[in-house]
C-alpha cells in the first residue's frame, strides 16, 4: 500500500521537505528553502530553483506548498498520512518517535536548553505545519531516540550526579535515525534478524558519529551530552580535554562560548586544514599538503580507535558499517580506518572496496562484513511515522 509522508527537516533559516512513499522509500519530491528571512531566499523542488523572499518558516512552507502545485506532484492527487518531523533533542523523555500533541510542543520547548539551535527551528517547523495541515497527523522523530538504549555506565559521565539531575549533564548521542535505518538496512544485506546481528555503524557526513549496535539496539555511541563529542568531523573537533576551556581562559581569556564555538565551528578538518569538505583535504593532500595529510590520518586514526573500542564493548561483531558522504564515497577513508585490523576478522577486499558494486566490500572469508550502505534519514523518518500511526 502506498503511503506518503510529507516529511520536514526544519532549520533555523532552512527549510528541507520530501514526500517519501514509506514503504519504497521513493521520493516523490525534494524541495529546500534556503535562506530564510534574508533578502533573497533560494528554494529548490525537484530540480526547479525558485528563488524569492521568504521571510520566516510559515512563509517558505506555503511557497513548499505552492511549487507542488506549480511544478508537481500535485497534492491533491496524492494522499499523504502523515507529516513527520525531524526533532534533534528527546532528551530522555522520547525514546521512539510520538505523535505531536500540545503536551509533545510543551516537552520539545522544555528540552531547548539542551539543544538551543536546533530544537527551537524544529518546534517552528511542527507549529507551522500544523498550521497548514490541520487535519492530519504530525509525527515527531527524534534524533537522540536510538540511543536511549544505553546502559547506564555508557551514557553517565564521571562528574557530580547532580549535573545530571540538575542540568541534564549525561551522554544522549545523535544521527539516531540514520544509525537505525543503516543497521536495519545492514543486517538484510546479511541476510539475517537485526535482532542477531551486532555491528559498528560509521556514520561519516559534515558530523560524524560512530554506535555499537547489539541485536538492533545502539549500546554506545561517540557523540555525547551535544554533537561535538568524539570522531573528527568537518567543523567540529570531536574529542578533546575539557581541560582546554579552562586554560584558554586563563592564558588567553578566551570566554567559554568563544571556546565552544572554535570546538563546534572552527575546528575538526577545517581547522586544521582551512577546508570542512572531506573532498577537498583529499585533494590537498593529493596534491602534497602536509595538513591536509594530518587532517586524513587524524581523522582515521580516530575512526579506528572507536572501532576497536566498540569491537571490545560488542565482544563480536558482525559488520562494521560505513554511510554518509564520506563513508559511502571515500574508498581511501575507509581503507585507512580499518587497515591493520586483520586481527580483528576485518578484512577489505581492496579492489571492492575501490570500487563497490554492491553493499559488501570485505573479501568472502571474512568473518566480518565491511559494508557500504547509503543512508536514507527521511525514509526511516516516514517508515517511523507510520508506525506510530498503526500503533494507535
Ligand atoms: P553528508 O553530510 O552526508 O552530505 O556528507 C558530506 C561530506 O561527505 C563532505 O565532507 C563531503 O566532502 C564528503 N563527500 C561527499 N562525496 C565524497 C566523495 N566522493 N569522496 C569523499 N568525500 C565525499
């Protein structure tokens, strides 16, 4: 049976929006508003740019809206079920994904402290569609809602208890979506119960975030209390002593926000490279780039590192999964991070992995899978949200 979900991925001067077929995981459209609020917005839907002022969310869903019809599918030859709603922050009130109501509005609201950009744009984005489809039912999808499976010893920090009662101060991890329809996806490709299957998921894009995930559910994750923690990513540094804000401010009074700024915005591959893009420092280090060639075995080293620390939180492990930009396009990245780990039952096949035709780039005696697979965040974002419709 087909049913559509009008998917949305509200930023906070961007609108992304797909109308996703839940159960193929077709698009029927894919449209972005850039640039809201500013002189001149850019809006893309199905290849078509059309580009005029929008000045806030209502007004970039109406112009959504309006290019459906202008450009097609015609909304109203297409019966959608459901909006859904990519939600960065559940905290640990949301472990799956819940069908919007005021109370939901009035959680999301009180987790803006633990995510101040993101949820805000996100809560515009619900209230704005509501707005405009009164009548049907709107799905909030969590970010954070995979890894609330963590056992305690792996999302508690080591510093006073009452941060975490206090402050919210514990490990929450996120890319949750992504790290669920990958390892799903992972564990048809071998052909076995996700419920079987335990497997190390990396997934590598401008953020990067690596899970453990035992028998379908995600035991360990890099990124923590925000998105800065663990592996190198395009801005951000992943990890680092905390150590560092302090001694900032005392030796060169740098203000703890003007530290979490440089960690989140001016650090990771740009800032030892001056590019965020995993394309470009491939291309300088191509070309010779002594930082360039630091940034890539960094970036690596870091990624091998969690993988022999998940392998020991697993014990065994039957895949290790690469997804996202870099992960699914970088032959070279994926090579590096798993080279050595032979030991391990990890074994690239290196003329398949050059050049994959298919999920499996391990040679076939492996005992474990290397596998490539391509994430799909609003897929599983309409694959939840009509879940939570037939579980009404
Ligand atoms: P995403 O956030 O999933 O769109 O991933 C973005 C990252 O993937 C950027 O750092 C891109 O440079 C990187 N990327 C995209 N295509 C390639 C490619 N062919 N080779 C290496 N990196 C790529």
């Amino acid at each position: 049976m087909t049913e559509h979900v009008l998917v949305i991925n509200a930023g906070s001067s961007s609108l992304k929006y797909s109308l996703v077929d839940a159960a193929t995981g077709e698009a029927a459209a894919t449209g972005l508003v850039e640039r809201i609020g500013e002189d001149r917005s850019h809006h893309v839907h199905n290849g078509h740019e059309d580009d005029q002022r929008v000045p806030d969310h209502e007004a970039a869903l109406e112009a959504a809206v309006q290019v459906f019809d202008k450009y097609g599918p015609s909304l109203s030859e297409i019966e959608i079920v459901a909006v859904g709603h990519r939600v960065v922050h559940g905290g640990d009130r949301f472990a799956a994904p819940a069908l919007v109501d005021d109370d939901l509005i009035a959680a999301v609201k009180d987790l803006i402290p633990l995510a101040p950009l993101h949820n805000p744009a996100n809560l515009e984005g619900i209230e704005v569609a509501r707005r405009l489809f009164p009548d049907l039912p709107h799905v909030a999808v969590f970010d954070t809602a995979f890894h609330q499976t963590l056992p305690p010893y792996a999302y508690t920090y080591a510093v006073p208890s009452s941060w975490l009662d206090d402050y919210g101060i514990r490990r929450y991890g996120f890319h949750g979506t992504s790290h669920a329809f990958v390892s799903e996806q992972a564990a048809r490709v071998l052909g076995r119960d996700p419920g079987d299957v335990n497997m190390i998921v990396l997934h590598l894009g401008n953020g990067c975030s690596a899970a453990a995930v035992r028998g379908g559910q995600s035991v360990d994750t890099s990124m923590g209390f925000t998105p800065l923690e663990g592996l190198v990513m395009g801005t951000r540094s992943g990890d680092v002593d905390p150590a560092i804000h302090g001694h900032l401010a005392r030796v060169a009074g740098r203000t703890a926000e003007e530290t979490d700024r440089s960690l989140n915005s001016e650090s990771g591959l740009k800032g030892l490279t001056g590019a965020n893009d995993f394309r470009e420092v491939l291309r300088l280090r191509a070309n010779g780039d002594e930082r360039a060639k630091l940034a890539f075995d960094l970036y690596c080293y870091r990624l091998k590192k969690y993988i022999g620390a998940y392998y020991a939180v697993l014990g065994t492990v039957d895949a290790v999964v690469f997804t996202a930009g870099v992960g699914q396009h970088s032959a070279e990245a994926r090579a590096a991070a798993v080279a050595g780990l032979e030991g391990l039952g990890i074994h690239l096949d290196p003329i398949r992995n050059a050049d994959p035709s298919g999920p499996v780039v391990s040679t076939d005696e492996s005992p474990v899978k290397v596998l490539v697979i391509p994430t799909n965040e609003e897929w599983e974002i309409a694959r939840q949200s009509v879940a939570v419709l037939a579980a009404r």
